[in-house]
C-alpha cells in the first residue's frame, strides 16, 4: 500500500470531498488536547460510513468518515422531529442502495435508488425546518465520542501483550457477571411490548381478540426460539471474543473522557446513548444486506446490541450519583420507546418486506451501467 489515499479509495466507494473536514480536525484536536503523539487524522467522504483506526506504512491514523456525521444527524432528525414513520423508512431505503451497491449487488441499488428518489420528497425532514437544541448538541457528543472510542483502539494497540490480556480478563469477568445475572428470555412481555408498538404504528388499527391471541402465541415461540439461540451466541461473545471486549473498553474511555471535562452528566450519556442506537440501526442493515435469508441474529448485531445493553447497565451507571440512576434509567426507557417506534421498528420490520419485494423485480442492464455516479449524487 503506497499511501493512506490509496488505503482509503481501495477499501471504500468515495462520494467526494469530506467537506466538513476543517470541523472534524478542530474537534480532534479539542478531544486531544492533552495527548500527545497522536495518529494523524485523515477525514474522508464515502459510503461506508466509518471510523478506523489504521497504520499504513509505519504512519498511524484515524480515518474518521464525514458521511457518519450526515447519518447520525439524519436519524436525530428523525428521532427529534418526525411524527410518522415516512422518513425512517425513505432514508433506510437510501442506505440500502449504498450498502447494496458496495456489495456488489447492482439491481438492489439501482432499485433502492429510485425509490429513495421518487420518495424522497414525502419525508417531513426535508419540508420543515426541523430545528432541535438537543439535535445540535446530541450530534456533537456523538462525533466525539466516536473519535474519542477510536483514540482507545490506538491507546490499546500499543499495550503490552500482558496489560492487554489483564485488561480483557478483568473486563470479561465483569461483562460475565453482569450477563449472568441480567439474562432472560423474557418472551412474553417482548412479544406483547412488540406486537402494541407494531398497532401504534398504524392508528385506528386494532387487531381483533382472537387475532391478537394468536398472534401473540407465534410471536412468543418465534422470540422464545431466538433468544434461546441469542443467549447461547451472547455467552460465545463474551467468554470467546477479545474484539468485542476492546469494544466495550473503548466506550468505557470514550464516556469518561467526554464526562471528564463537560458538565450536564445525564444530557451527554443520553446524547451518546442515542448515537450507540443509531449505530446500531446501521449495523443491522449492513447485517441484512450480508444475511438476508438468516432466521437467526448476524453475530454481528447481535455484538452491537450487547455493546448496547452493557453501556446502559453498567458503563453509563458507574458515571452517575446514585441519587441520578433512577432518573438515567427512565431517560434511557424514553429513549428507546421513542427510538423503537419512529426508526427501529420501521426498518427492521417493514423496510425488510419491501427488499423483498423489490428482489423480484426486473431490471434493464442499461439501468445499472452509471449506478456510481446514482450512488454518487444520491
């Protein structure tokens, strides 16, 4: 590999010039301020939408990629300002078609494409001003947490082999703990807190009785089947997969970092908290795009998720006084309520059922001829 340039163009579909660039350098050396020696950040603009860290050629870098900070705004738009599920829907469409295009799966992201284009326009974002004090700021924390998580990956690169393996040790008794005492399948209650959220959805819409009892009991064997396969491959993670621990290490620096030096505590944990659900969603569709057919949860999502839920229990509680927890408990039950309903249960429940239509449509080759330059402009 001759330069960091040519790293980044090999190993991602490049939209442009990172046009925010100057912002992202200032922020850097705000979070850095106190560090020393530092990799060199290096900010691009593609469709992979992410943030690594990376050694080309003896020179260290963060790459950090502009098109997280248009994704994460997006879905805190969404989060902030939308009352129908329209937006989620169209954008996760969008995202489909760049997913499906660097992928290689050209007919999917033509069609995505098109349809993000025609719909594009019915999303309530894009027709209000949309303006959110909490958006503006829950932005912010987010990028710097992200920028701050992958200082740690660098900070961990240069560990000795045994401070690792003592920090991975100790940090796995605690996940291990924690995962022991919290875990249940809990199929019941989940199968009626999804099909309520699914009706509320669509108001008026009431299933009847019979319909509801029904659906319920195949909604339970369907979760009970999957959280008995997902507690297995959960216990698999923890107990086998050193990643996934840096990971949590790397959340656990990045919060304490940002808590370090910013007052209004519970405001920045749930602006964070916020971002680790928008990366989540992101995760999931770049696991669909990978696993379609998958009657059981990627590892990869199902890694995300419990990055997720150990930040709630435990990460973030260590940050609060102990007269806050219960009020960072309620926020974060708020938050996922409102998450749930306006963007995780849109894409992961309906978007799926249009790809899937869309898989059996036809397309003219001629169509897929330019689909870079589609991608492109999007």
């Amino acid at each position: 590999m001759n330069s960091i340039n040519d790293y980044i163009t090999s190993s991602r579909f490049i939209k442009g010039e990172p046009y925010l660039e100057h912002i992202y350098k200032r922020l850097y050396e705000e979070i850095t301020k106190n560090d020393s020696d530092l990799p060199i950040l290096k900010v691009c603009y593609s469709t992979e939408k992410t943030c690594e860290f990376e050694t080309i050629n003896n020179d260290e870098y963060i790459i950090y990629d502009n098109y997280i900070g248009s994704s994460l705004n997006t879905f805190n738009k969404i989060y902030y300002g939308c009352e129908n599920i329209v937006d989620s829907i169209v954008y996760a469409v969008k995202c489909f078609a760049e997913i499906y295009h660097y992928s290689g799966d050209k007919k999917m992201a033509i069609l995505c494409a098109k349809g993000y284009e025609i719909y594009r326009e019915k999303m309530e974002i894009f027709s209000t001003s949309n303006f959110s004090l909490d958006r503006n700021f829950a932005i912010l924390y987010q990028e710097k947490f992200i920028l701050l998580h992958e200082i740690y990956h660098w900070k961990f690169s240069h560990f000795s082999s045994q401070e690792k393996c003592e920090l991975i040790n100790n940090k796995r008794v605690e996940i291990l703990s924690y995962w022991l005492s919290e875990s249940s399948p809990g199929e019941s209650c989940e199968a009626d807190v999804i099909i309520n959220n699914l009706m509320r959805l669509f108001p008026g819409y009431v299933l009847p009785n019979n319909k509801y009892k029904k659906n319920a009991k195949f909604l339970r064997n369907r979760i009970k089947k999957r959280r008995n396969i997902e507690l297995r491959l959960e216990l698999e993670i923890i107990i086998n997969e050193d990643d996934f621990i840096e990971e949590i290490l790397c959340d656990e620096y990045a919060l304490n970092q940002l808590l370090g030096v910013e007052e209004n505590t519970l405001e920045i944990i749930k602006y964070v908290y916020l971002g680790i659900q928008n990366l989540e969603i992101m995760t999931f569709m770049r696991s669909y795009v990978n696993n379609p057919k998958s009657e059981d949860c990627p590892r990869l999502l199902l890694s995300s998720s419990l990055r997720r839920e150990f930040f709630i229990r435990c990460t973030a509680q260590k940050n609060v006084k102990e007269t806050d927890k219960n009020q960072l408990n309620k926020d974060f039950s708020e938050i996922n309520e409102r998450f749930s309903t306006k963007i995780y249960y849109p894409i992961v429940f309906f978007v799926p059922e249009i790809l899937r239509k869309w898989v059996k449509v036809k397309v003219n080759k001629n169509e897929m001829e330019d689909i870079d330059e589609v991608i492109c402009c999007l």
